[in-house]
C-alpha cells in the first residue's frame, strides 16, 4: 500500500477536499479543509488522482462524529463528518469560488437554511433500501435521519423483505394528502423490432405503421397525485415527478423569489408544476409558463385555475423558436423571469433570448452553481448584474448547492 500524508486545502464543488502531491491535484472524500490526511490514491488521471482516507493524523476542531451509523456505506449524505453551521460556510466558499471563476461579482452571499436533520421529504429507494456509495449494493435500513417522520414511520413498518423492488420515490410531509405516497418504477418494454419497410400495397391495407418506442418511466397509481400547503396555497404535483425535497425550506424561498416583483407579465421558465406561478399570480396580472414535461404541466393548470395564465408545453429552445416573439408581440414584454433549468443549465437558444430581451428583472435558482455560474456571466456580458444571491440549504449534510440569484438590467 502506497501511502501520502497531505493537508487538505479547501473544499471543492462536489465535497471532496483538495490537495497536493507533487503540484499535481488530489481529491479526497470525507476530508475537512485543514486537516492532515494520510491517504492512499485509488485512481490516477492525467491532471489529477482521487484518494481515500487511512488515517486522520490531524483532525480539524470542525470534524464530528457521523449521528448515522451507516454513514459512508450508505449512498446520500457525504458532509455529515462536519459541524453543521461549517457545512454552510463551506459551501458558501465553493459558491463564491465558482462564480469568481466564471467571472460574476456577487454581493454577500446569504444562506437560507432549516432543520439540519429530519427534513427531507422526497425519498428514492432501490430494490428497498439505499445505494450503496460508489456501488449498485444495496443498504437496508430502517430509519433515516435526514428523513421527514412518515418517510421513517413507513420504513418502520415495511420490512425490508417486503418492500417493492426497483425503484421508488416517496414523498411524505405532515402537512400533504396522502401524508405518505409511493410511485414505483416500472420495467421498461422490450426494445421494438426493427422496423420493416412494406410496400405500397401493404401500406394502404395496414396503414403505414412506425415501431413502438420505448417506454420508460413511473407507473401511475392512485397515490402519485399529492396535495400539499405552501405558504397559505395549496399545490397539486405528481410523486413521480419533480418536487422539492425540503419544504421548510422552500417555504423560506417563496417569498425571496417573489420579492420585489410586480407588473403586467412574468414569464415562468421550466415552470414544473406551476409552485412559483402559483404565486407570482399574486403580483402579475398575467403569468406565462414553459415545461417540456407536460405530465407536470397538466398539475400546472389545476394549480392556476382562476388564475390568467398561459401555458407552453414545449422545451425553453422550442418556445424561443417557435412562440416568444409573437407572445410578446401580442401581449407586450414580460416585466420579470423566473428561471429554474434542470442541472445542465439552460439552452443555449433560451440564454440567448434571455440576454436579448431587456426583461427588468430575472430570478435565476439552480440546482447546480457551476451551469448557473456560465449562464449568469452571459447574462452580465449582456448588461445584468446581480444584487441578491442567496444559498438555499435545500440538502444539509450533503454538497448539494441550490442557489438563487437577482439579476436587474443596467
């Protein structure tokens, strides 16, 4: 075994620490910044190596012992081993680094947090437990610490032998109806045969016939459609779809998006469900959704019934494509945007539209920094600049960063 003894430097995007051997860049897991580490390389790469933790020589006064006795086998929390309030600075130096780095100056970042435990609402099991770190094992457990108490009530109850096996999402919250919902993944369908040209004859007997695609996705049953109280609203959304993970603190994050907004038109940018909609109502005489999951937009609707609204089922490039210019051309600009992209970012013809519109003011929240941190220095190489920028704790004992920015036009 070829041991190193390294100081960990500073926490990374993804919550490995950062050392040096040699000038050359090594990641370490489950390290605190300060710390001296002796470590063993279990990958190498040509710029950088990735190590594991033998033993810790000299451990930071910010290091604690993990409340969860399965922490490290077990495939969600990585940030654990750090005092909570320590956590949050931290990741507010990898949010700070990445948009140094891209060329955005921010003002002082804010963060928005809740219960550092008991939280989480939204819950994927695999085969009925958890996955593994670094692995496709299986973790049974009984409890989770990080888990709301119907998610722990239905672990409880539900041995591990007769859970269902794939993969399920629950979503559980005490305020939600049903309190507790399970969607389960199903199987996907063969792969169809390949497709065999028929002749003129045979199409106009049969018709002209195409494969069946394949299907993949979350079986529907009773329990998928949720209710749940935000904020005095109530929101419909489908437990296989997308939602928030921790509702305190997106209550939290409600009013930040809607500070300060107010006008004729607001346009929703991936607007999911419709739960900022929902409340940009409230400001907007008219507000304009875009999602290309239209499973989700159909929960949109029900959640803006008696709202003026108009909704666009289509991705963020096909709307700038094919309806921006006549929507707005038919009923004026748009007074603010909120924008929540998926992890990739936004599309490159929607950050361009954006950048061209001269919309006020643009709420951007992102589930990833280092996307937001690119699309944000186009938006101020386009005349924006950010006054609020805000780091939303949606995920404590995890790396995970979600943030939410202001951006008004010079």
């Amino acid at each position: 075994m070829n041991l190193s003894s390294v100081i960990a430097e500073k926490m990374v995007f993804g919550g490995k620490c950062l050392a040096k051997i040699d000038n050359k860049n090594v990641f370490i897991p489950f390290a605190v910044p300060g710390e001296k580490v002796e470590i063993e390389i279990t990958k190498s790469f040509r710029d950088y190596d990735e190590a594991k933790i033998v033993n810790v020589l000299e451990s930071s006064p910010k290091r604690i012992q993990p409340a969860c006795p399965l922490y490290g086998r077990c495939g969600g929390c990585n940030m654990m081993h750090i005092d909570f309030a320590y956590q949050t600075e931290l990741k507010k130096g990898v949010l700070a680094e990445l948009m140094e780095r891209a060329g955005v100056a921010v003002p002082q970042i804010q963060v928005v947090s809740g219960s550092p435990l008991g939280y989480r609402s939204r819950f994927q099991l695999h085969d009925g437990g958890m996955e593994g770190r670094g692995s496709n094992d299986v973790v049974p457990i009984d409890s989770c610490l990080v888990a709301v108490p119907e998610i722990n009530e239905w672990l409880k109850s539900c041995p591990m032998q007769d859970r269902p096996q794939g993969r399920g999402l629950l979503f559980g919250y005490k305020n939600a109806q049903p309190s507790l919902s399970l969607a389960l993944e199903r199987e996907a369908r063969p792969e169809p045969k390949a497709y065999k040209k028929m002749s003129a004859k045979e199409k106009k007997k049969h018709g002209k016939k195409r494969p069946m695609g394949r299907f993949e996705g979350i079986s529907q049953n009773e329990q998928c459609p949720v209710q749940i109280e935000l904020c005095g609203k109530t929101i419909l959304f489908d437990a296989q779809g997308f939602f928030q993970s921790n509702i305190e603190v997106l209550e939290k994050a409600i009013p930040l998006i809607t500070q300060g907004l107010s006008g004729k038109n607001a346009l929703d940018l991936y607007s999911g469900a419709g739960t900022f909609s929902v409340f940009l109502a409230d400001f907007f005489e008219n507000v304009v959704m875009v999602e290309h999951n239209r499973g989700a937009l159909v929960f949109a609707e029900q959640n803006m019934a008696g709202k003026k609204h108009e909704s666009y089922g289509i991705s963020g490039a096909d709307f700038v494509k094919k309806n921006a210019q006549s929507l707005v051309e038919r009923i004026g600009n748009f007074d603010a945007a909120v924008v929540d992209p998926p992890r990739s970012g936004m599309e490159k013809e929607a950050l361009d539209w954006l950048c061209a519109s001269g919309i006020p003011v643009v709420k951007y929240l992102s589930c990833n920094p280092s996307t937001q941190a690119r699309d944000i220095k186009r938006l101020c190489d386009a005349g924006y600049k950010v006054t609020d920028i805000s780091l939303l704790d949606f995920y404590p004992q995890t790396s995970h960063i979600e943030t939410l920015l202001t951006c008004i036009k010079n």
